[in-house]
C-alpha cells in the first residue's frame, strides 16, 4: 500500500545524492576516493560525538546540547579532513588529468562535502525510509498534517546540499585563512540544526 | 519493516570498471534495507503503530467445511458505524479507500456484516461493548430439535464464515479498557475529520487462518488441531468396580462455553451456575455425616468438556464407557509416558470400572442462573426438569426436596423432550437422565454462548447470583444423599448440613471476574494474574488441560480426597515426596491429598487418531469432527496513515527533485566544458 510512500521518500531524501554520485563523483576515481573518505571522516565525527553523548551524562536529556556537540564534532573532522587533503593535495595534482587546473580544489572540496553529506543523509535516514514502507506515519502536525518520513527526506535531501555548500565555503576559508568563511560555515551549520531539531 | 534481502556479487571489480558503480549502488541498497539498529527501529516503530490487545474471531472447521474468520492482512480506516444512520451514510458515502468499521456489540449481525462486505470498501470489523447492549444475542445455533427452537434467540453467526478479519476490544481487565479507549478515541478523531481529511487513524490486521477446506484436509496438511480438551470424572468412592453391582448416580455439567470470540467466551448461565452447583454439591457430600462411600450407590460428578461443539466430552465420555476396547497396551506412536493404553493412547483406564449397565440415572445441572442482570438477588423462582423418561424419580425428588426452597424445581410441561444437554449422550443409551434448568420451554437465556452471558465481568456481582445456584444446589445435594442411600424422599437430613453458599458465591466470582482468586492461586502451577479466562474448550492435547478443567479437577481432589497428609504439610518447594506425606499424593491448597478424579479426553467422537499415518483424521463425518485452524499471529495495530493521493504527490517529488538533479547536472557540465574550452 505504501511502496509509493517508499519510493518517494527514496527519491526525495536519495535522488539528488545519486544523481550527483553517479552523474559527477563516480566517472572520476580520485573523487570518489576523496568522497568516500570524507564520508569515512564523517562517521569519525559521529563517533567522537557519540562517545562524547555516552560520557557526558547530562547530555543525554538535552536535545540542544547534543546538537552544539554534533556540529562543534563535524566541524572539527571537515577540519582535519582538509588538512589530510592539504597534505595529499599535491599527489593528487599527479594523477590529475589537468595537474594546474585551477578548478582542481574547488571540485576536491566539492566531492569531499558530499562525501560528508551523504554519510550524513544515510546514517540519520535510512531508518525512517526503511519505516516508511509501512502503512503508518508520524504526522508533522506543524508543518499541514504531511508525514513525518517525507518531510524528514525532504531535509535529508537539503542536507546533502548543504554540506556540499559548506565545505566549499569553509575549504576556501581554510585554504585562504579567511575566518570569516569557516565561522560563516559553523554558525550556519549550527542554524539549521537547531531548526530542524524544532521539529522532531 | 522491509524484509533482509542478502545480495551477491558477481565477479570481482575494479574501480575503473563499469561495475564499479554498481556495485556501489547495491551497497546503498543493502545500506537503505537494512534498518541500523534494532533498538532504534523498534523505537521508531511503537512511534508510529500502537499495538492493541483484542480478541479474534479465528476459524473452525469441521467435516463440511469452516467456520468463523479469514485474514489476508487487512488494513483500512477506522470508521464508527454505530446506528443504522451512521451505516447508511456509510453505504452511500463515495469514498473509495478500505474501512475498518468500527461497531457496537448490538450492530453486529449478519445483516449488518452483509451491508457493510456489500460496499465493496469494507476490509475489517472491529466491534466494542458499545453503551446499549442487545436485549438478546446469541450467535449460536438455535438447537431445533424436531421442529422446536431451544434458543429461539440463536442467530448461528458463529457458524458462519467470514473472509474478513473480525476482533474485538473488549473490557475482560481493568486494564485492557485501554484498548478500547483508543479505539474509540481513533474513531473519534477520523469521525471529527469527516472522514475526509488524511492523515487519519487506520488500523492493520494479522491473523492469516493456515486451515483450508475442512477438518479432513487441515489435519492432514498440520494446519489444525481437535477443538477439545479433558472433561473431569469424580467420586467419593476410592474404588469403582464393575462387580460391586452398586448403581451409580451421575451429576452433570458442562465446563466449556462458547461465543463469537473465543477468548470471550464467559457462559455465566450456559455453563458457569451448572458447574459451581455441581462443584458445591461434591463439597456439601464430602461434610455428610454418614460417610458417602458407605452409600449404597456411587455418586459420579461429571464435567464434560468441549460441550458446545457437538458435546464432544460427553458423547466421547458416554461411548468409551460403552464400548472402549485396548487394542495394544504399549505403543511406540503413543507420546505419554505412562500409558494405561497404548493404542488407543490413553493415560487412565480407570473409567472402565464404570459399568455402564450399573448407572442407574443422570441428573445435569445446565442453565440454573435465574434472571441476568438483577438488581437484588431474586426470590421466588420456579425451575425446571426435564426428563427422558417419566417414570424417573429423580424428578419427584427434587420437586419434594425443593418445595420450600428459594428456588422450586418442577417437572416441565410439555412434550419437547431432554433440552440440548451433556444428558443426551446417554438418554439416548437408555440411561434415564433429568436435566434442571430455569426454562420450561425454550431457553430464557437470551444471551446463549454468547460473549455478554456473563459481561460486564470486571463488575460482576457473585452475591446477586449466589442464592439461585445455592439454592440449587442445596436441593440436588439432599436429593442425591437420599437417593443414594435409598433413603425415601422425605428422609430426615442430618442437623446442619447443606451446601456452603460461599463456594457457590466464591467460585461464581472467581470462574467469571477474577481468576486469581484464592481458591485458583492456591493451586499449583495455575494460572497467574488472569482476570478472566476464557471458557472456551481450546485445542485438545496429551498434556495441558484448558486453565478450568485445571482448577475445576484439583479442587476436586482437595474436596473428594480419601487421603490426606496434614494441612500445611507441603509448599511450593517442599513437595508431597518429602515429609513422609501419604504417597501418591499430590500438593493441592498446601495440603498432600488424592483422590478419585479422572481426566476423560475430550474430543469429536468423529475424530480419531491414524496411528499409521500419525495424524487425527475424520472417521465420522455425522458426528462431531470440530478443528481449529493454526495461526501465526493476530496482532491489531493503530496508526495514521495518509492518503493515496497525497502518497502520489510524494512520489512525484521525488521524481521532480530527481529529474531536476540530472538536468541541472547535465547543464552544469556542458556550461563548464564550455567555459573550459574558452579558457
């Protein structure tokens, strides 16, 4: 009865994500390395954030203290994960059909952010996709009465832009010390968060 | 939850090769199936459904066919058909989803059943107590016996089939009134909506019935077992033997009832006042001052179980007295340890000691509760007797030994012969058999094997009730030690003795309100924390007896016992073995006792056990060949769902974001190769 809510929450929270793997990251081997090791960095940051949730009992009641720690986490690993590429940057400039293409680290820092976001999007989605395929919904009673699963693909999908957005962003600022750009990245990252935690 | 789907891959991959991506999908996709973490997806899961407890109409099958309810998983919903209006704004309604109607007990007929199948958008029933209950139903048969109608209130909706799945919430605790407040508060919201505005409350049904066909066919695939279960034989007399030439006196009820939902079958008139006043006649016997096994005739109280469906236990009980034989003693096909009989398989053969030319009547307590319902407990009642034979004097007797009483038992006019009895069975042998009921003519039971004999149990009063059975009873327990000591009908009592109306009022609440009373706890390895039990037979087995043939044959024992260690002489953890306790006794009320109560298997007599091909298999289509169906599960669960529309415009979201993706992609490209090849 629901394989139609199914499929459109696959496609809402998951299509742009494929399109952009399977249309971009995938015909270049290097990209994909690079996103799915930023992928891999992404987990880390959810590990560190895990653990830091698991230790720091007052924490576990407090929706927005764990959504400060989330971000301060990811925000950390799009860090290291920019000096790892720093360090790897010039290697990859070898194996690089155009070595001095000045659009080399721009579309590295591209990939590496959908690397993020799609760990992102699978990690926090795919338990309520998988629920979807059932007959029942949470109704998002704020948002016109739609389904809970729906709306949530709706923001996953919103995610992966975004975290593509904010590494470029904040890879330029760190390549480029401008802190502007990379306090630019967390303040916005930490905003829509929060309003999205409003909502669950 | 979406099923594990386990994924192989074919041949290796390089990264460069085409596979490469591919493969990658089937990780995303064995990543997208595969739900994280249990703990997470059960959470998300009782967020969104709400499992409720309520009791099924399952199936039946017999010889010819099936009775009561098929599912194939439906789902739909919720919507309230509470008067004829609301069905008939139902019936014209244009809306084209599946429903699940939500009905009071009084609304669920036939009739009403037909409509709403008639629709075309009705995929379930779901049915409460409702505030108005029916002033009569019973969905039993109407038991016409040449051309006369016992229970002219009978509807036979039990015996039909339905191919929806149909429960019931229904207030058998305190606590699972929870169950129906949500059910009606759902339906309330959906109602409020009109039932048009998505998302609303839906509800979804297992329940998949595995018996096909009929009995024959269900039993040989494993898909059903014999509805039955024991029936209980019991006497004062430690030892029956066919040469004591002593005549024997049976008393008699039955230990099951029926309804539409089994696991609501309550039967306080159609069976419960039958079988305490039998129980409180044995108790009342066993305090005679002249010991009852010096009677001159042996007294066998007899419950006969799996009544109401083709009197299973006593015509089974009554043909084994008459015609058993041992093929084999031991038997490898046999699964009881300690076989009295092998083939047939059998744990006692005691019952064979009961000549069944020595049973000189019969006498059946059946439906002796007087009006339902009362506001004080009633006096001045009339019952009556019916009897096989009119030379009986059973009938007299009780007459005589009642004339005084709270309730008077009467001969019945008329010539409709033995009402629908546990007697019949052995009337029909030559046994002269009277049955005491409250009706003269047809049943003033309206509410027959139905759920509401009985209902509301959380609020039952035993005390209202008391008086009638005790009554009764009193009177059966002086006629019976008269007779039994060829005493004549005026015989003088002994000072003092009678019936102790707190069993009768003990045993009412405990049989119909609360099960975990003292009388049931006391008994080891009985049922724990039940409210209410279900007096329905169940499926017969080797080993496990239903929960009332349980307690009703272990108070038995206490109240019959012929021996007895001292009180308090066991425990749960010092048993009857140890403390130099009389031996082969067993720990009943903390007390070691024995006595001569026998099991009796209690299945269709047309029903038999194949020992060549293993199987129960139908010898007898003519007699009782009753079956229940296998099942897997029959959970019911609540949610909101959204429309179909609105599930369509999901899909095309998805499709539109998707479309747009490789669009913007594909122009994004071409732009930059253009501006690259500028530069």
């Amino acid at each position: 009865m629901t394989a139609l809510s199914f499929f459109g929450c696959l496609l809402t929270a998951y299509g742009p994500a494929l399109v952009i793997f399977f249309g971009y990251v995938a015909r270049d081997p290097t990209l994909t390395i690079l996103s799915i090791s930023s992928a891999f960095f992404w987990l880390l940051s959810l590990l560190l954030s895990a653990l830091i949730w698991r230790i720091v009992a007052p924490l576990q009641s407090s929706l927005p203290f764990s959504v400060v720690v989330g971000v301060i986490s990811q925000e950390l690993f799009r860090w290291l994960y920019y000096m790892l590429l720093s360090r790897a940057n010039s290697l990859f400039d070898l194996v690089s059909k155009h070595p001095t293409s000045p659009l080399n680290f721009p579309t590295r820092s591209l990939v590496a952010g959908f690397g993020f976001g799609a760990a992102n999007s699978l990690v926090t989605y795919v338990s309520s996709l998988a629920q979807s395929a059932g007959p029942g919904v949470v109704v998002a009673r704020a948002c016109g009465g739609i389904s809970m699963f729906f709306l949530s693909a709706i923001l996953t999908s919103l995610f992966t832009l975004l975290n593509i957005a904010w590494n470029v962003v904040a890879f330029e600022g760190y390549r480029t010390r401008s802190w502007w750009r990379v306090a630019f990245v967390a303040v916005t990252h930490l905003g829509a968060s929060m309003a999205v935690s409003l909502i669950a | 939850m979406l099923p594990l789907h386990s994924h192989r891959s074919h041949g290796h991959w390089r990264p460069s090769s085409p596979s490469f991506p591919s493969f990658l999908l089937l990780l995303l996709l064995v990543f997208l199936v595969r739900a994280p973490h249990p703990a997470f997806a059960d959470l998300l899961d009782t967020t969104v459904y709400q499992a409720l407890d309520l009791a099924p109409c399952t199936r039946l099958l017999n010889a010819s066919g099936v009775i009561g309810c098929q599912n194939f998983g439906a789902s739909g919903v919720l919507y309230a058909i509470d008067t004829s209006d609301d069905l008939a704004s139902f019936v014209a309604g244009t809306q084209k989803d599946s429903y699940v109607a939500v009905v009071p007990m009084a609304m669920l007929t036939t009739s009403t059943i037909q409509t709403l199948r008639n629709t075309g958008k009705l995929s379930a029933i779901v049915v409460t107590p409702g505030t108005l209950l029916p002033s009569s139903s019973s969905p039993f048969t109407p038991l016409a016996t040449s051309g006369f109608e016992w229970n002219p209130n009978g509807t036979s909706l039990s015996f039909q089939s339905f191919d929806i799945p149909i429960y019931a919430a229904w207030p058998t605790s305190n606590a699972s009134q929870v169950n129906i407040d949500a059910i009606n508060e759902a339906v309330a919201y959906n109602r409020d909506k009109g039932y048009n505005g998505y998302p609303m409350y839906s509800a979804d049904f297992d329940g998949l019935m595995y018996a096909q066909r009929d009995s024959d066919t269900c039993l040989r695939r494993g898909t059903c077992d014999p509805v039955g279960s024991v029936s209980i034989w019991s006497s004062h007399s430690r030892l029956i033997t066919p040469s004591d030439t002593k005549p024997i006196l049976l008393v008699a009820a039955a230990l099951d009832a029926a309804s539409f939902f089994h696991d609501l079958a309550t039967g306080l008139d159609t069976h419960v006042a039958g079988l305490v006043a039998v129980m409180a006649v044995a108790e009342a016997m066993a305090r005679s001052p002249t010991s009852p096994t010096t009677f001159a005739k042996h007294i066998l109280y007899t419950t006969f179980a799996a009544e109401a469906w083709s009197r299973a236990g006593s015509e089974r009980f009554a043909r084994d007295l008459r015609t058993f034989t041992c093929v084999k003693d031991k038997d490898a096909a046999c699964p009881l340890v300690n076989q009295a009989c092998g083939r047939p398989c059998v744990a006692n053969t005691e019952f064979r000691n009961v000549s069944w030319g020595n049973i000189e009547s019969i006498l059946e307590l059946s439906q002796i509760l007087g009006p339902l319902y009362p506001t004080s407990p009633p006096s001045n009642l009339t019952f009556y007797t019916h009897s096989s034979s009119a030379t009986s004097s059973l009938a007299s007797r009780l007459a005589a030994a009642s004339a005084d009483a709270l309730v008077r038992i009467v001969p019945a006019q008329g010539s409709n012969g033995l009402p629908p009895s546990s007697s019949g069975a052995f009337a029909r042998n030559g046994v002269p058999a009277v049955v005491v009921v409250e009706h003269s003519g047809a049943f003033t039971n309206s509410y027959y094997n139905s759920e509401l004999d009985g209902y509301p149990y959380t609020t039952f009063n035993a005390s209202l009730y008391t008086p009638t059975v005790c009554s009764v009873a009193s009177s059966t327990a002086k006629t019976l030690w008269r007779l039994a000591q060829n005493l004549d009908a005026n015989a003088t009592l002994p000072t003092g003795w009678d019936v102790n109306c707190t069993v009768v009022r003990d045993w009412l609440d405990c049989f119909v309100r609360n099960f975990s009373c003292p009388l049931v706890t006391g008994i080891p390895f009985s049922v724990s924390g039940a409210t209410h039990v279900s007096h329905y037979s169940g499926v017969w087995n080797y080993y496990n007896p239903n929960p009332i043939a349980y307690v009703v044959s272990n108070w038995l024992t206490s109240t019959l016992a012929h021996t007895k260690g001292p009180a308090g002489g066991c425990n749960a953890s010092s048993p009857c073995s140890a403390n130099g306790n009389p031996s082969g006794t067993s720990c009943i009320y903390n007390q070691c006792v024995a006595a001569t109560v026998k099991y009796h298997y209690a299945y269709g007599t047309g029903l038999e056990y194949d020992f060549d091909k293993g199987y129960f298999t139908v010898v007898d289509p003519a007699q009782g060949t009753w079956t229940e169906s296998r099942w897997y599960s029959t959970r019911f669960r609540i949610f909101m769902a959204t429309s179909r529309t609105i599930q369509g415009v999901e899909v095309a979201v998805g499709l539109a974001l998707t479309l747009a993706s490789g669009a913007g992609m594909w122009w994004t490209r071409r732009w930059v190769n253009e501006k690259m090849k500028q530069a």
